[in-house]
C-alpha cells in the first residue's frame, strides 16, 4: 500500500503541471518544466536518513541487465512513476512471460523439423544427377536468363525443404499460436483486473486530468455551431475529411514505395542472373548453390525494403502527430486514441506490405512460358523455386524483424545517452556546489506525454510478427523473447539513468492498444491459413501421396517430376527467349526439345495443351477445404476459451462487491442517521408523510447510485 504522502505529492505535481499547461512564456510557448524530483542517485542511496531512495533500489534490482531473471517491482514502479508508466511495465513483463511457453513450442517444432529431414525424398530427388540433374527448367526471366537444370537448386531447395518439414509441425504450431493468443489477451485482463484492485483503479474510468480540456482544444477551437440535438451552440474543431483523406494519400505513398521494391525486384533479378553466370563465386561449390539470383534479388530487396521502412517510420511519426493535431481532439485520451489509430495503420502497411507481397501475391500470377504476365507490360511477374516462396518469406520476415529490433534497440539505448552527454559535458568537472543534482537532473532528457505511446507501438509491431507470419518461421516467437527480456531492461534503464522523472498520471487499461490486440489475433488466424495453404506446398504434397501417386504405398517418390508441367521450346515467343551467350554449354550439346516449369497444365500435344489438370482443381479445392476447417476449429477453440476464462479473477469480484456492499451500508446508515437527527430537531412541527414507502426507498437508491457513481 501507498503512503498519503506519496499519493498527494503525486497529485501535487499533477495540478501544477496542469496549472503550467495553461501559462505561456513570452515566446507564446507553453511551458513545460514541471517534472517531480528524483530526491538521489541512481547509483548511490541517499544520505538522508528519511529517504526511502527509491530510485536506487529500482536501479539496482530492476534496471541492470543482471536482473533479467528477477521479477519486475511493480509496486515500486506504480509508486514512483504512477500507475500510466506501472501498467506498461506489467502487460510487457506479463507478454515476456507468455513469449516464454511461445518460444518453446516454436524449438520443439524447429527440432522436430531438422530430426526428421532426413526421412524425406522430396529435396533427394532435386539433388540427384539422374532425377534432378536431367530436369531442364525454362528461363526464370526474358533474354538475360538462359535455361537451366533443377539440380542447381539443391542447396536453397534442400533449406526449402527444411522449412517445409518443419511445417507439418508448424501446422500445429500455427493453430497452438491462435490458441495463445487469446490465453495471452484472457490471462492478461485477468492480471490486469487484479492491478485494478490493488492499485485502488477499480472505478476509475478517466481521471480528472484526461478528462479535463485540452489547452490546445480550449485556444484552437473558436468557432461554434448549433447543436441539433440540444438546440444550442457547441465548439467546432477539427477537419475530419481533410486529416482521414491525408492518411489515405500517405498510405498509398508506403504502398508505392512497395511497388517500387516490386519494381526493383523484377528488374534486378535478370540482371543477377546474368552477372552471376560467369561470377568466380559461381564457380565454388557451397558458394555458387547458395547464392543464386533468387537469393540475392530476395536478400538485396530486403534490405532495401528496410531501409525504406526506417526512413518512411520517421517521416510517418510527425505527419500522424500533426495530422492529430489538426484534428482537434478535446480531451487527452481522445488524443492519445486516434494518434494510436493513425499510427498502427501507418506501421501496419509499412512493416506487413512486403511480408504479405512475398506470402500471397508472388508466383500466383506468373502465368506460363507462352503467355507471361507482366507487371505495367514491362517487367515479367516473379516465379518462386521449385520449393516455393516459403524461404524468401522466411528472409523477408528474418530480415525486417531482428533489424528493426536491433535498431530500436541501439536508438532507445544510445541517444538518450549521448544527447545526456552533450548536454552536460560543460558541467562534469564542476564540484556538486555548482553543479547541484536538481540541475543534473534538469539537464536528463524529457519523457514526453506521448513517450508510452512510442513503446506500447514498439511491442504490438513485433506483437504483428509473430503472429501473422508465424507458420512460416516458427523461431520468431524465441527471437522476440530474446529481445524482450532486453527491451524490459533497457526502458527501465533510460527512466531511472536518462530520463527525468516525469509526471505521474494514472491509467487503468493499456487503452486502445487492447483492441488493437484483439484484431491482430483474429487476423492472423487467417494469414497462418493462407499461408499454409497457399504460400507452402504442404497442401499440394498431402494431395499427391493420397491422391495421384501411382505405386500400393502413399510415398512421395516421383512428386517432383508430377508438380512440374512440360513446354515446348519451340513455342517460346522469340521476345521471352534467352540471347546469344546465355545459354550454358550443355544445352547447345544436347538436343533438348522441352523445359518444365512450375504449375499443373497438360502438355504439348494433348487436346487440351498448356490448360490447368484436374489435379490443380483438386488442390485448389484441398487448399480452400484445408482454410475453412483451420480457421473455424480455431475460432471455436478460440471463442470457447474466451467463454471458459473469467476476465477478473473470482477473489478480485468478491471483494469488489465486498467493498460496494460495505459502501452501501455505510451511506445507509449515515443516512439513517442523518434523518434521525432532523427529526429530533423539528420535534412536534413536522409534518405527516403522505409519500408511499416506496418512494422514500428510492430516493434512498438514488443517492446511493449518485454516491457511488
């Protein structure tokens, strides 16, 4: 339990910073120096006998590294920073937690994979000289892309491969995923009940200071029109239509920039294939098999993709701000909502985009050798491996999530540290006289009213990660453990060494982000789906063990030479044909009349030539049977367990109502009380009552409904 003195020191600050919200400076800016004293340092207990040195102990038991292991001191936190900054830290130590039963499900099923893979005869028969080494494949591109066989992929097919195992575990590992996260949301409303009561929030819908006005409401907001539901004058703020049409021009500006990597991606890729041909590292046996065209298109996209995303993360941070600000928003949680809104959608196309380009749209509009489809008539579309794009989403995913946790990492870490530095690199060899510890830490970087917000942004981005992709890389979740267990340290280091202490405010909920989370979990249910079914190949295997494989037992021996369709080489328009010199040497010495290519069409000469088999249909439906079944038994799974769990625990509501009950009886009895003393003070002079009983029952519930309203 908090001290009183804690309680109104905090609530002191809060009025004057309230008070200071409201004061501009001679400039016209408002000002913003209200920030409650640290009373020591962070490295040292305080020499006053009476202090609790609160900022010690959470320096050395919470915010070094070395207490990775040890449980967060909420209390503590919620006493020192209020309880806004304590219900960050436990919905981030109560995600950490979860990540942990996440990230072991997710090895066991990678291990699975990688003991198992040897059983399979899929990625043998690419890598054998008289299966895989006799399959001539058609170009990959138009002209600078010459004929090749389908050994040359054994390596990317062999990790391919690899991955494709794992999925038959990653199937229950997507549909275990969808299950937990809703055992994380349920479990975490549950915690975040019990904090509600311990942290006296039960009835605490908006505190005075979120529900007060804005000042920048209260100055912009100058106009007035007449209300048609209460006939009078009422405040008009905002441009609704000019902000929403702003987002949707800067979200079409993220899915530009996506076709631009598109763009890129189709262009370069003839470009490697044709510089590769005759790279010395092509000539190296492990080398030249793992870096092909297709690797370093995918890797160099990647990364460029990345950069773009950083780049356009900066810029979208001060255009939702100043589009929220246009806006208007009257009080500060009402602010805080729809920055939260505009946010998530800009982050949402900006970091899925390309994950969800390479998961559904690459490879499933290529078309075939005769008749290729292009992209704007210029570019051709791109084809995945014969193993599928399965990999390449694996690197994309790999690639923008470990990056962008390490960059947010570094930045949260290193620039509060060197602008710290800078600031008071003048004052470090003055003695403490001159150089006071208020004015140390005055000199601490501001944690502005929107810094939670940057943070909560942070995890539900990563939140996204692992669980929209989660089929195709079942190690995400023990990545963002591991980066977790550090991001816990290092916010709680910038608050108690960077960071002046800034102003308690209180909050019951993590706000908006709870919805945010729960759209999340029902969307992914549907992305693992589609990616089980449609970006792997597991469905198209499953159908020809069972279905066309020809021998007395359900193998799969012959499934490469069956997923692969046959053209004529001579059909080849001259246009998609490879130049003069781009062919290898083998072809020119052998007399070969076709080239196989991904999709299941009938060949040349038959009736029917280069249209869709029946086994295509057969998959096509065994993929959309495989979606409708994954998704509903997890939605009934899901739903039952919402249904099965209770949000606030069964001691929590008893005392709850334990506490309303005692609250009852103690207005009715002052009421009683409060009746009796009048009554013995009018004497003879009262009046008869000619009210029904019931009436004056309720009054009586009426005032105990405002009381406790």
């Amino acid at each position: 339990q908090q001290s009183k003195d804690s309680v109104y020191f905090r609530d002191g600050v809060r009025r004057i910073d309230f008070i200071l919200s409201y004061i501009d400076d001679k400039d016209g800016e408002k000002k913003q120096v209200c920030h409650p004293p640290s009373y020591c340092r962070y490295w040292t207990r305080s020499r006053d006998a009476n202090c609790e040195s609160e900022r010690y102990s959470l320096y050395k038991y919470w915010a070094r590294f070395s207490s990775f292991y040890k449980e967060q001191p909420l209390n503590l936190i919620r006493k020192y920073y209020g309880e806004k900054i304590g219900i960050y830290f436990a919905w981030l130590g109560f995600y950490t937690e979860m990540l942990s039963y996440a990230a072991v499900v997710g090895l066991l099923c990678f291990i699975y994979g990688v003991a198992t893979f040897d059983e399979n005869v899929w990625s043998k028969e690419i890598c054998n000289d008289t299966i895989g080494g006799q399959i001539v494949m058609c170009p990959l591109c138009d002209k600078k892309c010459g004929y090749w066989k389908l050994s040359t992929t054994c390596s990317s097919s062999w990790v391919s491969e690899k991955i494709t195992v794992m999925f038959l575990s990653t199937v229950f590992f997507a549909i275990f995923m969808g299950i937990w996260v809703t055992l994380f949301l349920e479990f975490w409303k549950r915690r975040q009940a019990r904090l509600e009561y311990e942290w006296d929030l039960v009835d605490f819908e908006e505190e005075q200071q979120q529900l007060q006005l804005r000042p920048e409401y209260e100055t912009k907001c100058t106009h007035r029109r007449l209300n048609r539901v209460t006939q009078s004058p009422a405040d008009k703020a905002g441009r609704f239509i000019l902000c929403w049409a702003t987002v949707v021009l800067w979200i079409s500006l993220i899915i530009a920039c996506i076709i631009g990597v598109i763009a890129y991606r189709l262009a370069v890729f003839a470009a490697f294939a044709s510089i590769m041909k005759d790279s010395p590292t092509n000539k190296l046996d492990v080398v030249g098999t793992l870096i092909t065209p297709q690797f370093a298109t995918s890797v160099t996209a990647s990364c460029i993709n990345f950069v773009i995303i950083m780049i356009l993360n900066f810029l979208y941070e001060h255009v939702a701000i100043k589009i929220t600000d246009m806006e208007v928003p009257k009080t500060h949680v009402e602010y805080e909502n729809k920055l939260t809104v505009k946010m998530f959608l800009f982050q949402f196309v900006n970091y899925y985009s390309s994950c969800f380009y390479v998961a559904f749209f690459k490879g499933k509009f290529v078309g075939y050798p005769g008749d290729y489809a292009y992209m704007f008539g210029k570019w051709r579309n791109e084809e995945c491996e014969p193993g599928g794009c399965l990999i390449e989403l694996t690197t994309q995913l790999v690639i923008v999530m470990v990056g962008k946790q390490v960059w947010g990492n570094i930045q949260e870490a290193l620039v509060p540290w060197l602008r710290n530095w800078w600031v008071s690199r003048s004052a470090r060899n003055h003695p403490e006289s001159l150089y006071s510890r208020w004015e140390q830490d005055h000199d601490l970087q501001t944690f502005s009213q929107l810094g939670l917000f940057y943070e909560y942004l942070e995890m539900v981005i990563q939140f996204g990660f692992i669980t929209l992709f989660v089929a195709s890389f079942p190690l995400a979740p023990l990545l963002a453990l591991m980066n977790n267990i550090l991001e816990v340290r290092v916010d709680a280091w910038k608050f108690t060494t960077q960071f002046r202490r800034p102003v308690a405010a209180k909050a019951h909920s993590i706000g908006a982000w709870d919805e945010i989370l729960n759209m999340i979990a029902v969307f992914s249910v549907v992305t693992n789906a589609f990616i089980v079914s449609f970006t792997s190949d597991m469905i198209p295997r499953l159908v020809y063990k069972y279905a066309y494989h020809l021998g007395s037992e359900s193998t799969m021996e012959g499934y490469i030479n069956n997923s692969l369709s046959i053209f004529n080489i001579s059909e080849i328009p001259v246009e998609n044909r490879p130049e003069e010199g781009e062919n290898p040497d083998w072809f020119y010495s052998s007399n070969i009349t076709t080239c196989r290519y991904r999709d299941y069409r009938y060949p040349p000469g038959h009736e029917k030539q280069y249209t869709h088999t029946m086994q295509f249909w057969h998959i096509l439906a065994a993929k959309l049977a495989f979606i409708i079944i994954m998704e509903h038994v997890v939605f009934v799974v899901k739903f039952f367990v919402a249904w099965l769990i209770p949000d606030v625990p069964s001691d929590v509501k008893a005392r709850t109502k334990r506490e309303h009950y005692l609250i009852q009886e103690y207005l009715h009895d002052y009421e009683l009380e409060k009746l009796k003393i009048q009554l013995s003070q009018n004497g003879p002079n009262i009046e008869p009552c000619t009210c029904p009983a019931t009436a004056a029952t309720s009054v009586k519930l009426e005032v105990f409904s405002d009381c406790l309203s």
